[in-house]
C-alpha cells in the first residue's frame, strides 16, 4: 500500500550544498563556492519512508531530485493494473530530469528502503546551467546515465531465464559499490522489475539462498557469491 507522506512531514531543513558529504558525485559537483551564493531558492532536504510517493506520473513538477541515501523505484501501470518497475534510483542519482524540459513527470517514484533526498528547483537548475558551461554538461551526463540504465534495464533484466535475470538484478545492486552485500526487495516487487511472477522471484531467491549464492548476514542483508552469479548471468 502506498503511504500518503506530505513533504510538510517529511522535511528535514535547508541542505547545505557546499559541504555536502556526496558533493564531489552529484550535480553541483563543479560548482564553485561564488556560484552557490546564486541559490535564492533553498535548495530542501527530505526523509521518506518505506512505500510513500515522492511524486506521480502525469504531475506537473518543478523540482528534480538527487537522492543522498536509500532506493526508490519508478513505476509504469499497465493496462490490467499490474506495475512494471523500469529502473531503480539510488544514492546520487537523480531523478524528475524530464521536468527541466517542461515535462510532466514520466513514472511514479516510490520508495523501496527509507531515502533521504534534496530538491533541486528547476528554475535554479536552469539558470545555472545557462551560466554555467559544467553544470550544463553534467545535466547532458546526467541524461546520457539514465539512457544507459534504461537500456541496461531492457537489455539485462527483460531477457534470458528467470535465474538468469534474478542473478543479474542482484549484481547490479553491488555495481559500483565496494562491498558484495545488498539488501533484498519484496518478491513482488522483483518480479515487477524482472517480468516474472512474483512465485518464480521467491522459487529462484529461495534456491539461490541453497546453494549459498546468497548468505544471510544479518535481517535481510546477504553477503553475494559474485563469481558464480556472474556465471549465472552469462550462461
């Protein structure tokens, strides 16, 4: 169910951009402190909970948002009802790109573990961009990132067998980490995100956990077999 969380409730304050802790992965990353001082519109910092919305697809939105911790997914509707989850935002993406354009948000963005996010006025964004040659390509960067994972996401997650397609969504969750232990999803919404029933996503998990290609280390914490899932994922 989805939680109802206003950004009233959420709010955690004001973010201080120039010494931000993700400073040196996130959009601003090339800023200068003299361009900082061109923030008239605070840029806002948020927590949200597991299940709640950060925004609707079809919403007209004037903020983009970079993620400090946590996941969210975004969420597509089918026709039946049923949801296809395209991607999975996670610490220092950005997500809401399309509203620079003037677009209505494209996907619900719904929160799969606890995030913390700072929003970033579009009118702020673009001004800045104008005036500023690096923010204007990191915004192109940012782009061509998110182009990259959706075709990932069709190419990777959308193809082969089940376990095939459950090795690799557990690969990319340690992708450009440097540790082998992730969290797990509810089955359903891997099986949202794999195109299989959410039965098949508990069936594979279950006997990947058997032949120990998943350790549980703490609650819902498992320490990866990387080599043998990579084996998995290319057979």
């Amino acid at each position: 169910m989805v939680k109802i969380v206003s950004f009233k409730e959420a709010r955690d304050g004001v973010a201080d951009c120039l010494k931000c802790s993700l400073r040196e992965s996130v959009l601003f990353a090339d800023l200068k402190e003299e361009d900082f001082e061109k923030l008239h519109d605070p840029i806002d910092q948020y927590t949200l909970p597991v299940g709640s919305t950060l925004y609707h697809s079809g919403d007209k939105g004037d903020r983009m948002y970079t993620v400090r911790t946590g996941i969210l997914k975004l969420v597509q509707y089918l026709p039946d009802g049923s949801q296809r989850i395209v991607r999975l935002i996670r610490s220092t993406d950005i997500t809401g790109l399309e509203c620079i354009l003037g677009e209505p948000y494209q996907h619900d963005a719904v929160v799969l573990q606890e995030t913390e996010v700072c929003a970033l006025p579009v009118r702020v964004v673009d001004n800045l961009s104008k005036e500023n040659p690096a923010l204007h390509l990191e915004l192109l960067n940012r782009w061509q990132r998110a182009l990259k994972e959706a075709d990932a996401w069709l190419t990777e997650l959308s193809t082969g067998s089940a376990k095939q397609r459950v090795a690799r969504l557990l690969l990319r969750l340690v992708k450009d980490t440097h540790e082998s232990q992730c969290s797990l999803f509810a089955r359903e919404d891997m099986g949202a995100m794999l195109g299989i029933t959410t039965e098949t996503a508990s069936r594979t998990i279950a006997e990947f956990k058997r032949q120990s290609l998943l350790i549980e280390t703490a609650p819902n914490q498992f320490l990866l077999d990387t080599p043998n899932l990579h084996r998995i994922a290319e057979d």
